[in-house]
C-alpha cells in the first residue's frame, strides 16, 4: 500500500525542490532559444595586395582614431572590402528614430541634435583612409522636417569636394515617404549608387520593421530615385532567416527589379542579442546560389547572394560589375557570396577557412 499524499502543510519540500531547480529567467530563455551557427559562417582571409592594403587602411584608422560601421558592427567582410578599397561610415548620429526589431542601433524618439562639422569630419576620415569607394549609411531622423536629408546631402557633397576621385554610395532611409526631399537631396548629388534595403518580405513588414516602415514605402522612394536620377545605379538588399519562405524571397526580388532596382544584395539574418527577433532558418549555400541565379535571370545587372554577405559588401566591386564589370562572385572569391557562376557552390563549406 502507498504512503499517504501529501498535505498542504508539506510546503517545504516543495519550495526545497523548487531551490534545487529554479525556473530560467527570460533572458536564459531567450539565449537558449538562439540557434548556433551552422559549419558554413567561413570566409577566407585576403593576401598578396589586398593583405596589404586591409593592413594600410587599419592603420590609418587607428593612426588617426577614426570610426567606420566595418569595426563597429563587426563585419565579417571587412578584410576583404578593406583589401579593395571599400569602406562604410554611418552618419547623423548613433541613434535611431525608428525601432526595427532586427537592428542593434540605439532607439530614441528626440536623438541628439545633429553635428554641424560632420560633413567636414567625414571627408577628412575618408581621406585620410585612402579608400576609393565609400559607403555613406544613415540612421532614421524622423524627428527631422526632411528626415535628415539636407544634412546627408552637405556631408555627400563634402566628401566630394575633398576627394573627387572617391566613388560615393548613399545606403539612405526612406525619408519617411518625403519624395520632396528626396529630390531636394538628389539634385545632381555626386554618388555612384542610391541605396535604401527593404530588408524583408512584404509579409513580414509588421514583425520585422518599425511601424512607419513598409515594404511598399519603399518600393516608392527606390522608384522615386530611379526616376529623378536615372544615371545612377538603384541597389536594395533582402535579409533571410526571418519567417520569409523560398517563393517570397523570389516574388520580392522580382518586385524590386519591377521598380528599377539593378543591384541586390542577399544575406542572412543574425540575431544582434537576446532580445531581437530569433532567427528562423539558415538557408544552405546552395539555395543562396539559386537566388543568384534567379536574380540574375530577373535582369540584375548586379548581384550579391551568400550567408555572410551584408548590404555594403564589395560594394565598389559590385559597382563595377553593374558596369559591366566582372561578377564579384568570381574576382577572387572568400566565400561570402556564392553562385553558380563559380562552378562548385560545395566548395564554400568545405574549402573556405575561418575569420
């Protein structure tokens, strides 16, 4: 026969228990749920020249204490586009408006007021770096009449003046839907490329991004910019990983060629911390090949598809290859972007050797 049940009054075994095998908090729920990287997140190291040049640019920006988006967000394509000249900054400040769920920027609704000697600042770092094509990020500032648009604009046309040699490419916001500042900001703005990402699929809008952000927004200002500028080159990148499904990310790709977009990115999503969205799958090599691929049937004159490829990478080179240059994919691979234009997609898991 069974002894009897326990009463009411037998709290402290319970609450002894309950001591041995305390319930996780949120946080350790959450870094639990976090996947770990699969064996392809490798990249091969540059050498010869561009070995040589990712060291000369290093020390000038720690010769000179300048700060670049390549360090601050741990890129891991940051020896291979500082070995061919490429370099990212972010401007208007270190805090954003807008508060997407994917993004590791700082949220504030009222940021700090806007440096006036940023303009002057920029063109000096991105002379002293000795680069040759620079990327020019911005943070959200809807707390701006114009979304910061005159203020990206004297910064663009700075660095400009001070090194004309320097091919500019402007990774904007969407200006909160403003099409008159945009072309108040576009009127014949020396810059090679205008970017802005929609980061997702359409149907992911509302998890993914801020509440004033949206796919068909923009659609709207990547339009807008290739009407007011058709000499330029229109670029947006996608990220995977965030719920999206194969088809969607095809259906979306197809839409920003529709609007006049000829340069793309594709890369996978990671989870900046424990408190951004978690990633839902990490797409193998050879499916990031065959988006390539769709792409490029689209009629892209450029493209960028792999796990560890970033909105800004090789971004001179990309540049180029929209020119009519050589794909990127094949000029001395390191495995970020993949393609069947490389012949054995395989080779990037097994062959590429870790940052």
């Amino acid at each position: 026969m069974t002894g009897p049940l326990p009463l009411s009054s037998d709290q402290n075994s319970a609450v002894n228990h309950s001591d041995k095998f305390p319930k996780p908090s949120a946080s350790e729920r959450r870094k639990a749920l976090r996947k770990r990287l699969p064996p392809w997140f490798k990249t091969a190291l540059p050498t010869g020249t561009s070995q040589l040049n990712f060291n000369k640019t290093k020390s000038n920006v720690q010769d000179y204490g300048l700060t670049t988006v390549c360090e601050e967000a741990r890129c891991p394509n940051i020896h291979d586009c500082w070995g061919r000249g490429t370099a990212t900054f972010m401007i208007a400040g270190e805090d954003c408006t807008r508060g997407c769920k994917f993004c590791a920027v700082n949220t504030k609704k009222l940021p700090a007021p806007l440096n006036q000697n940023e303009p002057q600042e920029l063109a000096e770092a991105i002379e002293l770096m000795g680069i040759s094509h620079a990327v020019i990020t911005v943070v959200n500032r809807d707390d701006l009449q114009d979304g910061g648009a005159s203020h990206y604009r004297d910064c663009l046309l700075e660095v400009s003046s001070r090194t004309p040699n320097v091919g500019l490419e402007l990774l904007c916001s969407d200006l909160d839907g403003n099409h008159d500042a945009l072309a108040i900001l576009l009127e014949d703005l020396p810059i090679r490329v205008f970017a802005h990402n929609v980061e997702c699929v359409p149907r992911l809008d509302s998890v993914v991004r801020d509440k004033r952000a949206s796919f068909s927004q923009s659609l709207k200002i990547l339009a807008e910019a290739h009407r007011l500028r058709p000499d330029l080159r229109i670029k947006s990148s996608l990220m995977v990983g965030l719920g999206e499904n194969d088809h969607e990310i095809i259906d979306a790709m197809q839409l920003l060629r529709d609007t006049g977009v000829d340069m793309i990115t594709l890369g996978q999503y990671l989870q900046p911390s424990d408190r951004h969205l978690p990633i839902d799958r990490f797409p193998e090599p050879r499916q990031f090949a065959e988006w390539d691929a769709a792409a490029r049937k689209m009629g892209f004159k450029a493209v960028a598809s792999g796990p560890l490829v970033r909105s800004s990478y090789r971004a001179g080179l990309l540049w180029e290859e929209a020119e009519g240059g050589e794909p990127v994919v094949t000029k001395d691979s390191t495995g970020s972007a993949v393609s069947h234009l490389r012949g054995q997609v395989e080779s990037v898991v097994s062959t590429c050797q870790i940052i």
